[in-house]
C-alpha cells in the first residue's frame, strides 16, 4: 500500500482518532467505576463503625475485651468474613482486634494504629508489606464515665481491584472489536467515496491528444467531483479549441508554403540549366537547391503531421493485407539497397489483415525500411518481418547497423529530435520527422510502435496494429515459405 495516499492517510488518520475516543472512554470509565466502587465500599464500611458502635453502647456498662469480642463476633464474624476491626479505648488500650481473614489477605496485628483520632469519623488507605492495600474507615462514640471509643472497620481492596481489571479487559475488547469495525467501515466508506475519483483517473489517462472530444464523467449528484470534472471538462474544451487552432495553423502554414517553395525549386532549376550561367555561381546554387529540396521534403513532413493530428488518417479507411503491402513496398526498394550492397531479408506470414488508410500503412513501411538502410553501412543486413501475435498484426525492420545510443532512444519519436552525431555519418542531418510520422501513423490506427537498440549492433522497429475484426493469428506463425532474400 501507497503510504502517502490520501486513501492510507484518511484510514490511518480515522483508526488513530477512533483509538484516541476509545482509549479515552476506556479511561475515563474505568477511573469512574473504580471511584464509585471505593466510596460504595468507604460508605459500607463506616455504616458497619457505626452499627458496631450501636452493638456496644446498647449493651450497658460492660465494656470489657470479653463482652467486647463476645459482641462483635456473634454478629458480624469478620475473620470468616475477610474483615478487618479494632476496637480502642480513649486510652489507647484495644478491646478488640479481629482475627486473620479466611483468606489470608493481611494480617490484622500488623495494621498501624491512628497517632490522632478523627474529629468524627476518616477513611484511608492502609499499605502493608506482602499484603494487598486496606481500606479503613474509622469513627469514634462516646461511652459511659466521660470515655469515648474508636471502632476500626476495613477490608483488603484486592477484590475491588480485580473487578476493576476485569472491567477494563472487557472494555479492551469490546472496544478493539467496534474499533476494528468502525475501521474497516470506514475504510470501506473510504474506498466507495473515492471509486470516483479513480474512474476520473483513469478517464484522463485516456484522454490524448487523438481524443481530444473525450470528456471526464459527471454524475449529475451536484457534489463536489461533479463541480471538479465539470471544471475540468470546461478545461478540456478550452485545451481542445487551443490545440485544434494549432493543428489547423501548422497544416495551413505547411499547406502555403508547399507552392512558392516549388516555385523557387522551378526557378532554381532554370537558372542552373542555363549555358550562360557562370561556373562560379553553379556550386553555390546547387547548394541552395539542395538545401530547398531539404525544405521541401520538411513542408511535406510537417504537412502529412498536421494532416494526420487533424484525424486524416480515418478518412479512407479500409481492409489491408499488411503482408502483402509489405511485399510490394519493399520489392520498390530493392534498388536502393543494392546500392549499398545491403542484403534485404523479407519474412512474412500469410496474410496478416488490419484495417487502416493503405497509403499510410505504406508510408510506415517505407520511412522504417528506408531508415534501416540509411543507418547500416555497406554491406550490412536489413530484415523485414510481418506476422500476427494474439490479435495484434506485428511489422518488425531489424538492422546491424550503428544502433542508436541509450541516452537517444526515449527521443527517438520524437518531433525534430536530433539523435547522436553518429547516426548522420551516413549523409546529411535530417529534420527528424520520419520516426515522428510513423508514430503518429501507428496512433491514429490504434496501434504502437517501439524500437530496441544498443550502438554497433542495430536496431529493430517493431510496429503492432489491431488485426481487422479482432481476429485470431494465422497458425504457424511467420512463415519461411514465402520469405526470399534480395541484394
């Protein structure tokens, strides 16, 4: 999982808030139930002081140790009971002293006496060592002859302690089960509110410059997505209008100036025909010829580029046999691979049938083949493969020529890049719009187009086309039984 995704954040955010309520309602649970445990049993154990102090006092004068035990064990039995009571005269002497508890939870002999009595009456909390903490109440009545006795009353709060710890695993539970719900819903709720968001993202990566009409979605809900993808489709328009008015000015640009370069080309020509021109004006004005016949072949390029942005490409469409196309195109190019003595190898497959306009689909097998050769020195090997994998039509030109460098490939289809110096040893720099027009070909067909290389070894271009209707791969693959070789 993306930990910095807005999807990550929320949860964890919305996991740590819920934790932080919980904890804090555990807490401040558990401290009340512990408080209202405790004065329950403060008010239970100054109630039993006081009904003690009622015991003694209605039982006349006699307040001897004797008749003292005799009372308070017949009635309230406090060894059996777990209890802890004490019974002092105003002198200091004890009259009763309870004995250990059944349950062993302190000792009784070793509970500190008061160094002051209470105005009335007093709670405290009594640490013994090995023993769970006391809770002792104490308060004082008056007795016959101007005396006045404390009655001591306390038990061990490990049973409270217990209760509470149980409370708060319960409450750990309980709790850890609703958070891990609430968590999850929330995560769930999380996922279905930003679904949207992912079909608006995936809806813009589908939006190309081939597409421009395509529009992000809007549900009409009036909520918050509704308004951005209505702003952004607003956007879109406006990038459309925009990049449309370019498209049109680049082909009207390109379209006017195809007619005076030709005019100029016409004009050059005549003048360099003419017997009376002087010899030292010839070499300069087939350099400027030369040059104009470079510009021309740009205007073309560009023009075919604008032609193809604006959807020319779909104007005549219709069913190619891309195998046998690449054998005519190839069979015109014999010639200009004999003149540097480059073997063309050919490999096609049956018929490989796609839907596309015929004479780009050539244009793409000329601009890869042409480009092959013009990159392989004398010599060399260019192969020429079409065959059909899955429903895709494959077109492969492969070469051993000079390759091209690492650092240059992501720029290879690009407009007017300009690759290494050495890609132009074998003749003169080029406007870089070849590999451009076969790119935009191949997209306007819906296909793509690739290259692999590493300088001194070659190139290979592989071109991928839908094949016509879906269909399957013709068995066998590409086939050596049509394949020739020429020189």
């Amino acid at each position: 999982m993306n930990h910095r995704s807005i999807r990550f954040r929320l949860t964890a955010g919305y996991a740590a808030l819920a934790a932080t309520a919980f904890l804090t309602l555990q807490f401040l649970t558990v401290g009340e139930f512990s408080r209202y445990l405790r004065h329950d049993l403060g008010a239970s154990q100054l109630q039993r002081a006081a009904e003690i102090g009622q015991t003694l006092l209605a039982g006349g004068g006699r307040m001897d140790e004797a008749s003292v035990a005799g009372a308070i064990e017949a009635r309230y039995a406090p060894a059996r009971n777990n209890h802890f009571i004490r019974v002092t005269r105003q002198d200091g002497a004890v009259l009763y002293l309870s004995a250990a508890p059944r349950d062993g939870s302190f000792d009784p002999q070793r509970v500190p006496a008061l160094h002051r009595w209470p105005r009335v009456e007093e709670e405290r909390e009594q640490r013994l060592a090995g023993s769970s903490p006391l809770l002792i109440t104490a308060r004082w009545f008056p007795a016959p002859e101007g005396q006045r006795l404390l009655v001591e009353t306390g038990c061990s709060l490990a049973p409270l302690e217990t209760r509470v710890a149980q409370l708060r695993r319960r409450l750990a539970l309980a709790l850890g089960v609703v958070g891990a719900v609430m968590v999850a819903g929330g995560a769930l709720l999380l996922e279905r509110a930003l679904r949207p968001v992912e079909r608006l993202a995936f809806k813009a990566e589908e939006i190309t410059q081939q597409n421009l009409k395509e529009r992000l979605p809007v549900s009409r809900a009036n909520h918050e997505l509704d308004r951005l993808s209505a702003s952004l489709n607003r956007m879109l328009d406006r990038l459309e209008d925009a990049v449309l008015n370019a498209k049109r000015f680049g082909a009207e640009a390109a379209h006017e100036l195809r007619t005076p370069l030709t005019v100029l080309r016409g004009e050059l020509e005549q003048v360099l025909q003419d017997r009376r021109l002087p010899a030292d004006l010839q070499v300069p004005l087939e350099k400027m010829l030369e040059e104009l016949e470079r510009l021309i072949s740009t205007v073309a390029k560009l023009f075919t580029l604008a032609r193809l942005d604006l959807g020319e490409a779909r104007a005549s469409w219709a069913r190619v046999d891309l195998t046998e196309l690449a054998a005519s195109t190839v069979d015109h190019m014999l010639l200009l691979a004999a003149e540097k003595s480059i073997a063309l190898r050919r490999e096609l497959a049956q018929p490989v049938l796609v839907e596309g306009d015929r004479l780009r689909l050539k244009q793409v097998v000329v601009n890869l083949v042409d480009n092959a050769i013009k990159y392989t020195p004398r010599g060399g090997t260019v192969e020429l493969r079409v065959f059909s994998a899955g429903n895709r039509a494959v077109l492969e030109v492969a070469d051993n020529g000079i390759g091209i460098e690492p650092e240059a490939l992501p720029r290879v289809f690009d407009r007017f890049s300009k690759l290494e110096p050495s890609r132009f040893r074998q003749g003169p720099p080029r406007a870089g719009l070849g590999l451009s027009i076969v790119r935009s070909i191949c997209q306007a067909h819906g296909g793509e187009v690739s290259v692999e290389s590493s300088p001194g070894k070659g190139a290979r271009f592989r071109v991928e086309l839908p094949l016509a209707g879906g269909g399957e791969p013709a068995p066998g693959g590409p086939s050596a039984k049509t394949g020739r070789q020429a020189h």
